[in-house]
C-alpha cells in the first residue's frame, strides 16, 4: 500500500460521491485506521482484500 493507493481509493470514493467515513464504515473500522491503512502505515490482510473488493 502507498500513497499512491490512498489517492486511487479516494478518487474512486469521490466518483461514488461517498466519503472516507463511509467506507470506514463499510470495512467496520475506525476513519484513522482507515486512512493508516490506504497510506501503508499498516498491512492487515483480511481488511486489506475487503478494501479492494469494495
């Protein structure tokens, strides 16, 4: 994950016209963990692949 991918899902949310919080949401996480895994400052696996298929 990097920034790169941070940018990839945030354009992809605003096409939605959803929100970070939104998705946070969906995932079943907190917004800050959120955000710390799009921007690659964590790696878990299983929230990483629910991430992707959303």
């Amino acid at each position: 994950m990097s920034e790169e991918f941070y940018r990839e899902v945030k354009y992809k949310l605003e096409l939605k016209e959803k929100t970070i919080t939104w998705f946070s949401n969906m995932v079943g996480i907190s917004v800050p963990y959120t955000i710390d895994i799009l921007k690659g400052k964590r790696s878990p696996k299983e929230r990483i692949e629910k991430i992707e298929y959303i």
